[in-house]
C-alpha cells in the first residue's frame, strides 16, 4: 500500500520564538499515522 504524502507547514508569530518542537510534534503524527513528509514549511512572521 503506498503512503499518504503529508506538508509540515510550521509559524510562530514573534521573530524570538522557535518553531522546533512544532515541527517535533507533527513528525510524530506522521509516523503514527504512517504518514511520508514530503516537505517541511517553515515561517516566523512579525505579529506587527
């Protein structure tokens, strides 16, 4: 059976903050649910 193809697409909203354990979180997903990230999307945008 082939795979379903997942996008991580991660933000935080204030330049300091750090996005990493978002992207940990939803790798974990992932593999539960026998997912293949085939992308992982990245932003960190200014909440002004």
């Amino acid at each position: 059976m082939t795979k379903l193809k997942a996008c991580i697409y991660v933000r935080t909203s204030k330049l300091s903050q750090d996005y990493e354990r978002q992207i940990s979180d939803l790798k974990g997903y992932c593999e539960k649910k026998d997912f293949e990230i085939v992308s992982i999307i990245s932003e960190k945008v200014s909440g002004l």
